[in-house]
C-alpha cells in the first residue's frame, strides 16, 4: 500500500518500544521484546534488519557581486569544517546510543568536507571490561554515519547554496530516527529532503522472518512539532517496501535572513521583489527537484 500525503503539525513520537531482557548467565541469547501493529514479537539474537536514514538540507542565499558569493561560500565553508561535522557525529552517535568505533575525516580543497563514522551498538549489559578507551571492541554491528557538504553558487543569478548530505544506517536496536531532531536543528535547513528505509529481514523466537521491528507512519512524526510547524510538508510512503519519504520547505522567507554582502544594503523595493521571487524560485525548484 502506498499513501503520499501532507501534514504539518505532529506530536513527536520517537519512541521505539524496546524492551531488552537481561542477558542470560555465561553470555546466552539475548531475547527482545517488541511491540509491532499492537503485537508483541519477540527476536532472538542480534537483529540483522539495516534502518537507514538519509537527508540532503539546503541553505540559500542571494549575494549580488562574485566577491560576496566567494565571501559567504568561505563563511559557510568554515563554519561547517571537519571539525564541526565531527562534533555532530559524535553528538549523533551519544543520542542514539551507540559507540564510535572508527572516524575519518577531510577538508576538500577548494571547499566542503567530509566525515565517515563506523560505530557499533552500545550494550548496557556487557561489563566494563569488553569496552576499551570508550569504543565498543564487540562485534561490528555494520552501522555508519557519513556526512558531506557541498557549497556552490550560481554568478549569474548570485544564488548561492550548501547543501548537506548525512546518512545514518544502524542495524542491531539502535535507531537513526532518535537523531533526526537534532540533525535538522544543527544546520539552517531551508529545504530538507529525507528518506528512510527499512531493510532486510531478522527472525523471532520461533524462527519467522520479520522485516520491520517498529511502528512507522512517517517521518514527521519523529520531528517535534514546533520544527514541523515551520515547513510545509509532504509524505510519499510505499509501506509495502518500508520505504518512508518525506519533503520540506520553509514556509516564510524573510528576505533579510537570505541577503549576504554589503551590496544588498541598498537593494530598492523593486529588486528586493526580485529576488524575493528568485530565491522562493530556487527554493521550489529544489523542493521539487525540476527546473522551472
């Protein structure tokens, strides 16, 4: 069953109703209790099912001359280094609970960067001692958090954009969605384009495959309502695959919040109107992904 449909304005409920039995003496199964469409299951063993969220975000803004375009691209460039991807890595990996394993990172030249995380589930139950310099040595859940940036512009128009690409796949009981919040929050996001997946199958106690551990509707419903309230917002599911897509846009643009340069002081009440429609324009354009 497909549904695609518009909604702005849910309670956020990124609760995922995991329920970990104690770990059976001298390291045995662990049994897990899910509640599913109103049923409990029950899963045996490491759950191999792959949950990945990705997102593009978008900034934009108008500078008038080259100079201002260059200024803000290394303005934007600098404020989103290596450096700084890494600390919302690292903050993504504390809200989903789990364990940095690896990290790799890498200022491009002229712009963007890059950060490519490995990171594994966090097990409360193990002691102490199969943990070492706070990384998980365990098994590698095959979970990663990547996230890259590129900033662009346009010096005909004087359009300039960054865009953001994050994607955070867990397999095991951790799930990206518990981020998704604070991902949104940490960039100006003006457009957000996300898509979520379920992928895989895992088995319960009695062997039956199952290809989804968790209640989903959508995406919006795992975004405080205060954020969602900004956008408008529309959903395109194909539940039948797991497959959950979701697009915004923010509904008000106030034109100063978009201007960048000394340039754009002076800007008449006719090109104010101008790029107004410009910028609304690109942003459209990219909502929608074609050109108008």
């Amino acid at each position: 069953m497909d549904s695609g449909r518009t909604r702005t304005g849910r309670a956020c409920r990124a609760q995922t109703g995991i329920k970990a039995a104690p770990r059976a003496a001298g390291g045995g199964t662990v049994t897990v209790l899910r509640r599913v469409s109103g049923r409990k299951i029950k899963l045996e063993g490491f759950n191999n099912l792959t949950k990945t969220l990705s997102f593009n975000i978008y900034d934009i803004c108008y500078a008038k001359s080259r100079e201002s375009q260059i200024d803000y691209l290394e303005y934007i460039d600098g404020e989103y280094n290596s450096e700084k991807l890494l600390t919302i890595v690292e903050e993504v990996t504390r809200i989903i609970d789990a364990r940095l394993v690896n990290v790799s990172t890498q200022d491009y030249d002229p712009r963007g960067a890059s950060v490519t995380a490995l990171i594994n589930e966090y097990d409360h139950n193990l002691p102490k001692s199969e943990y070492a310099g706070g990384h998980a040595v365990g098994h590698l859940d095959k979970s990663h958090i990547t996230v890259h940036t590129y900033p662009e512009h346009d010096a005909e128009s004087g359009i300039a954009s960054f865009r953001v690409d994050v994607d955070v796949s867990t397999c095991g009981m951790i799930s990206p969605l518990r981020a998704l919040h604070y991902l949104i929050d940490s960039f100006d996001s003006d457009i957000v384009l996300m898509d979520y997946r379920v992928r895989g199958f895992t088995r319960d106690s009695k062997g039956r495959k199952i290809y989804i551990d968790h209640d989903i509707a959508s995406i919006q419903d795992y975004i405080a309502e205060d954020v969602l309230s900004d956008y408008q917002a529309y959903d395109i599911n194909i539940l039948s695959a797991n497959l959950f897509t979701t697009r915004m846009i923010k509904k008000k643009l106030v034109l100063d919040d978009y201007l960048f340069g000394p340039e754009v002081d002076g800007l008449g009440q006719k090109e104010r109107r101008r790029v107004r429609e410009l910028l609304r324009q690109e942003m459209q354009e990219i909502f929608e992904c074609q050109n108008y």
